[in-house]
C-alpha cells in the first residue's frame, strides 16, 4: 500500500485540471500517470468503467472514476473545506461547478482546434505523449486529436458561430478579470468547489494552449494569475494587500462575480433549458430502465439541443451530466429555509440564473459503481 495517490490524468486534458488542482490546493499528496500506462488499463479501467481522466486511485486501493466525484470523497471526508458556509455562497460555488464541467466548452474547444498555427505543434505534443511509444501511437495521436476536433463541432463551434463564441468569451474574460482584481478567489481569499470547475477549462484549454493563453495574458493578466494561482499549494496572493483567508463575510457574493454570473448565463440558461426538453423528450421515448448509464461512450446519445444566443441559432450536444451538476445546486437549494431561498432567489434574478433552481430533468442521475445512471 502506497501512502500516496495516484491522479490518472494529463497535462492537456480539461477535466484533469479540476481534480488535480484539488489536490494541490488541499495538500494531498499524489503522483501523476498518463492512461498510456499499462496499470491504467489491466488494474484500474475494469473498477473505473470508463477510459476517462481524471481517475483516482487512494492508498488504499479505491477507484474514484469522475473529477466531481473525486472532489466530493474528499470533502465529504474532511468536513468539506471548500464548501462555503452561507446559502448564496453555496449556491453560487455549486453553480460555478457545473459552468466549469460544462457550460464553456465551446470557448475551450475553439481555442484550442481553430488557431492551428498557433497551438498545433503544442497540443500534438500532448496527445503523443499520452500514448505508449508503440508501432500505433502516430495513428492513435491522430484518432484522438480528430476525436477532439470532432467534439468541438458537436458542442456547438462551427465556422458559423466563431464571432460568436469569442465575443461572448472575450465578455465573460473581461468580467472574470475585473473580479479577480479584487479577489484571489471567486468567493473571497480561498477557493471553493466552483473554483475548481472553473479551473478545468481555464487551465489546459484557455490558460496554457498557446493561442488563448497569450490572449489570457494580454487582456486579463488577473485570470492568467488566478489559472498559476489554482495550480499551487499556498494561497499565491501576494498582489493583494488586505489578503484574509477565509470566503468572505456575511456570505457576500460581490457584485464582480454577479457580472461574470450575468456573462455566463447568456448561454448557460438557454442552452440548460434547450437540453433539459431534448433530454425529457428522449426519456419519454426510450423510458431507460433504472440503473442503465446515463453519461458517457456506455450511455445513448439524446442528441442535440437547438437554442439562440445574441441572435444566432447554436445546436449542441444534449449532456445529461450537465443535470447531474445541477441536481446538487438543487438539492443545497431544498435545504435552505424559506429567507435564505428568498435571498438566493433574488440573487440569481438579478443576473439571469433564475431557471437553474428550476430547470431539470423527469428523471434524477446518481452514480453507481463509477458510473453517473438514470435513477427510478
Ligand atoms: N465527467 C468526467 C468527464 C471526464 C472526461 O470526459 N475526460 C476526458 C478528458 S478531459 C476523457 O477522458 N476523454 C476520453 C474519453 O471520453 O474516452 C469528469 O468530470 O471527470
């Protein structure tokens, strides 16, 4: 038994950046491996289920299959650290959660595939070195990277909607940046779970690809410090002076990050509300039986969701897992008593957010044995 974990995860893959800043930011010692490694597939995929990163295993032998799911074994066993205490607080990092899981795909993707001059060389770097140097590994680096490319289309970023994407990208920047002037973290002096959401696509895609990573750095240093911020131990704030170290006081969400809030949710709602009847739809139709995997390759596309965003029409992807990010923004929302849900619903009026208190699926996900599944 190792006294250490071990993160199954690389440097390029967005949802590795969310787990293993976790584990920085917490201390927790751990040791990172490529899925390229044979132990990845003979020892962890049959109790993981899915070739996904990140995957953890513990000292003690435990498969933790699912960045989410890593992060809440260890709130769920250290008196939740990265919870904030009060209600908005909670809400608001819940929410940041889902947005950085996936409401800014689109953006990353974008970035990422369509400035091949740029980034090409860089990310093929990544893709080939995730692979065992085998008689393959050209091949599969191309499988992978056309995957990826692929998946860009398939959440909405085609050659019509690239204005698009980077106008409400450069926006929510702009937003993000004039917040992290203020605060090292979204909610104060130390990072909650909606900062490690965020981090996922802000880190690999749009934080060190070369392209937006270089945008990241001329238009929104302060982002660009919050993305070196996440991937260290200590609380890196030296730029502020009156630093504390806690969330802020009286469960306060500044109206910096309400702004960025507003940004997101010009899409985030639409796009939740669009998935949300294409997914409904989908389950009247096929009426899953209990237990059967609601997310990822096992699970049965609902295929698209159709809305509009500042006047143009985007079609993407239909992701359960979406719903079973926001189930849990829900469920902090049901145990609230009726002032702080007053409180809370006027917050999230006033940038646009309302609906995700509401907006949900016929049918709810949990996990089981690694795998997110439709429940009765
Ligand atoms: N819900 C999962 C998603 C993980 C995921 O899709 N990871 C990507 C890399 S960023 C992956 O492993 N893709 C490989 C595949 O889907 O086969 C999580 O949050 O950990």
């Amino acid at each position: 038994m190792s006294d250490s974990h071990i993160l199954y995860a690389i440097t390029h893959s967005l949802y590795s950046g969310r787990a293993r800043s976790y584990l920085i930011k917490n201390q927790i010692p751990f040791r990172e491996l490529s899925t390229g490694h044979e132990s990845f597939k003979t020892e962890v995929l049959p109790k993981a289920k899915l070739p996904t990163i990140p995957t953890l295993i513990t000292p003690q032998g435990e498969v933790i299959r699912d960045g989410a799911a890593i992060i809440e074994h260890f709130e769920a066993n250290n008196g939740r650290p990265c919870r904030p205490p009060g209600p908005k607080q909670q809400i608001v990092s819940a929410l940041f959660d889902a947005i950085g899981a996936e409401g800014l795909l689109r953006p990353a993707m974008h970035y990422r595939w369509n400035f091949p001059e740029d980034n090409l060389d860089f990310v093929r770097y990544h893709f080939l070195h995730s692979q065992r140097d085998t008689s393959q590994r050209e091949e599969k680096t191309e499988y992978m990277m056309n995957r990826m490319r692929h998946a860009a289309m398939i959440f909405g970023v085609t050659e019509h909607t690239h204005d698009l994407v980077e106008s409400l990208y450069l926006d929510y920047l702009q937003a993000l940046n004039a917040h992290f002037t203020q605060y090292p973290y979204l909610l104060g002096w130390r990072p909650c779970v909606g900062d490690f959401g965020l981090i996922g696509p802000m880190y690999a895609h749009l934080g060190r690809d070369p392209y937006p990573a270089r945008l990241m750095q001329q238009r929104a240093t302060s982002v660009y410090r919050w993305v070196e911020r996440m991937n260290r131990s200590d609380q890196d704030a030296p730029e502020f002076f009156n630093a504390g170290t806690e969330f802020l006081a009286n469960d306060e969400v500044p109206e910096s990050l309400l702004a960025v809030m507003r940004v997101c949710a010009e899409d985030f709602v639409p796009e939740t509300l669009a998935a949300a009847k294409r997914i409904n739809h989908w389950l009247a139709e096929n009426s899953p039986a209990p237990g059967t995997t609601a997310v990822g390759r096992l699970a049965e596309s609902p295929g698209n969701a159709e809305f509009s965003l500042r006047g143009q029409k985007i079609s993407a992807l239909a992701q359960p897992y979406r719903f079973f990010l926001l189930q849990r923004v829900q469920s902090l929302y049901a145990e609230l008593n009726e002032t702080h849900r007053s409180t809370v619903d006027a917050m999230l009026e006033t940038c646009g957010m309302l609906p995700v208190l509401t907006v949900g699926l016929d049918r709810q996900i949990h996990r089981e044995g690694n795998l997110e599944v439709w429940g009765d």
